[in-house]
C-alpha cells in the first residue's frame, strides 16, 4: 500500500449511514468548535499567556483572508490566461 494516496476499499473509513442528519449536523458541529480550539490554543502558544488572544485570532483571520484572494485572483487569472470564456 505504499505510495497510495487513497486506501483500498477494505480500508477506507465507513459513512454512518445510520446517523441521522441531526445527528450528522451535531457531529460536523462538534469537529469545528474542535478546530477553533486547536487554533485558539495554537494562537495562545504563540502570543503567551499575557498577549492578547482576540487581535491575534483578528490578524490570523486578516492574514488567511488575504492568502485565499491572492489565491482566488491567481486562479482567475490562470483561467483567463487559458481561454476560458467563463472566468472574468
């Protein structure tokens, strides 16, 4: 299985089918205050104890905004550069 990016299908993850979609809601729900947690933790690391942990979580959040329109405006123009007709 070396160099496989995706598992065979023994071994891939299985969906809760029997999971209804509140049940599903509440589990997405639960993952992403998991990952502000692990990002407020990651800032607070960063910043210590006595920094202040809203304007550093205000300049990460500036910082990844600006990454995804530089992001988005290479893509436009990538687009545009190769005709399609769609991407103005």
């Amino acid at each position: 299985m070396s160099n496989r990016l995706i598992p065979p299908p023994n071994l891939a993850p299985q969906a809760q089918n029997a999971a209804s979609p509140t049940e599903r809601i509440a589990a997405w729900c639960d993952l992403m205050d998991t990952c502000e947690e692990f990002l407020l933790a990651g800032l607070r690391r960063k910043i210590g104890p006595d920094g202040d942990l809203q304007a550093a979580y205000r300049d990460w959040y500036q910082r990844q905004s600006a990454e995804k329109d530089r992001q988005w405006l290479a893509m436009r123009k990538r687009f545009h550069r190769d005709g399609e007709p769609h991407a103005l």
